[in-house]
C-alpha cells in the first residue's frame, strides 16, 4: 500500500499554533488510544513537545482489552515519566490527571521560585490525534461542557484554555502527521475511527479488522455474528486480505438482512455496519495493537515525514 497522505490546511495551522503554544505550558498531557497506544502515538507531536515533562494518557480504556492495556501501562512505565489509564465516560482514573500534571510540572516550578517568579496555576496542554478522547476528557476533567465532543474526527478546531483549580489546561485540534508508511498502523487507526472512511476504503479496513479479530477474538465474531468459518491468514497485501475477509463479510450481510438484488449480500453495508459495531464497542473490549507485535514485527509503529 502506498503511503497515505492526509493533511489538509488546518492541520498544519494546529501544528504551528501546538509549537507556540509550548513555550507558555509547564507539561503536556499527550492523549493515546488504549486500543492502539503506539498507532495513535503522533510521532510529529513528539518531535515538537521534545523534553518538556510529559504524562501518557490511556483513553478510552473502558473499551480496550483489561488484560492488554495493563501490559501496555508496563511497556509505557518503562519509557515514560508518567502513564496513566483513564475511562473518561465513567470517570474511572480521572481524578489521578491533575496530581500527575503537577508531579511533571514540579522540576519547573521550582527553577522558577528560584528565579522569583510568582507562584501561578500549572499550565498543561492536551495533545493527540484525532477521534481519541480529547474533548471528553476535559469535559470530565471540568465537571461541565468545556470542550465541544463528537464521534468523528475534527471536531475541535482551536485551541482554548480550561481552568480547573490550581491547573489550566489548554485543549488543542486533533493533529496527524504528513503521512504513513506503515500499513497496519494506517488500518487500525482507520478501524478505531481516528482516520475518517473517505480516506480508506471501509471495506478493506473492515477486511483488515476481519482478520485481526479471528486471529486474537475469534470467539466475538462467532458471538455476535455467527460465522463460524473464519479465515486463519495474515494480512499481506489488500487483495489477499479481501479474498480472505469477503466471505465473512457476505455471510454477516446474509445474516443481518443487508442484502440487495436477487438477495445477494451487501458487501459494502455489511462492513460498514462491522466497523460502526466495533467502533461502538458492541463485540467487546478490543485491543487492535498488542505489545508482542509491536515489539516482534516492529509494525504499527507511525512514522514522521516532517521537512
């Protein structure tokens, strides 16, 4: 698959405004999918936020697989200063984000008593990609409508600050980088919703999920849908992905009724419908990007093109 390119003027605004703005915050609460904390991870944000204190975020963690985002809270302890796990619709962990955003911030602010700078609130700014929880986040974090939410990527648009006691956070667009080369990271982050469906054809993303899911949940698709027979291969390229996936795809059409002339099923409904469940979560806490592929193949890992 050739490399995907995906970013349009307002994101390279945001990208700017980010770079500004960093200069006026004492730490940066980086937002990541608990579903795929390497994938979501923009690796151009890094570039920008360079060795200013920092705190992972596992969102969306009500949705992840309990089992592998604890191991994911052990690959990030080791690499990070603070990674914590959050369920923002629940409010689980929430409490847990202004304490870890002083202990980041506390190195600086003790250079600046030394300078006789006047004690003020922690300045924190909240980063991530598109579609991973921002805006929900800080409306939980605030305890009222802060930050406007939706369930499609780019719905804030600018950047505003939000005072919470003793911290202010300033809440920043979802950014994505130039472009990326690796194509499972592309189509996990196409199943969790971070890239929107006019970008990759739905049907091949579902394919991708097909095969990911009867390779570690066979038994949530068995479940929901009731295809027993499910294809055992690995994903090499998008043709053999979709000869393998489009039988499964065909029988859930069959089964939920989407089916078109002569009763031939709708293969293009069926995978939306697929993608729109799993993006619900109505198979069940998935996890899309496991610690052992990430650290075996070395896949999912996003890569920069920034010049």
């Amino acid at each position: 698959m050739e490399s995907i390119h995906w970013y349009p003027g307002h994101m390279a605004k945001a990208k700017r405004q980010i770079a500004e703005a960093l200069r006026r915050v004492d730490a940066v609460l980086e937002l990541v999918d608990a579903r795929l904390p390497v994938a979501s991870a923009n690796p151009m944000l890094r570039e920008l936020i360079g060795s200013r204190p920092r705190v992972v975020v596992l969102t969306r963690a009500d949705m992840a697989d309990p089992a592998q985002t604890e191991r994911w809270q052990a690959w990030f302890a080791g690499r990070e200063a603070g990674v914590l796990e959050v369920d923002a619709r629940h409010g689980r962990g929430v409490d847990r984000i202004v304490p870890a955003l002083e202990r980041a911030a506390a190195a600086r602010r003790e250079r600046e008593a030394r300078r006789g700078i006047r004690p003020r609130a922690v300045r924190a700014m909240v980063v991530g990609i598109p579609n991973v929880g921002k805006s929900s986040l800080i409306n939980r974090l605030a305890g009222r409508v802060a930050a406007r939410t939706g369930d499609r990527p780019g719905v804030t648009k600018s950047q505003q600050w939000i005072r919470l006691g003793d911290v202010e956070l300033l809440d920043t667009p979802g950014v994505l980088w130039p472009k990326l080369e690796d194509v499972h990271a592309a189509y996990r982050l196409a199943v969790s919703g971070a890239i929107k469906d006019e970008v990759l054809d739905p049907q091949l993303v579902a394919a991708y999920f097909v095969l990911w899911c009867a390779k570690r949940y066979p038994d949530r698709l068995r479940a929901r849908y009731g295809v027993e027979d499910l294809p055992a291969v690995e994903w090499t390229d998008e043709q053999a992905a979709w000869e393998a996936a489009e039988p499964v795809l065909a029988e859930i059409g069959k089964r939920r009724g989407l089916l078109g002339r002569g009763g031939v099923p709708q293969t293009d409904r069926a995978a939306s419908l697929l993608l729109h469940e799993v993006r619900e979560g109505l198979l069940g806490r998935i996890t899309l990007e496991w610690v052992e592929d990430i650290e075996g193949a070395k896949a999912g890992v996003p890569t920069s093109d920034v010049e």
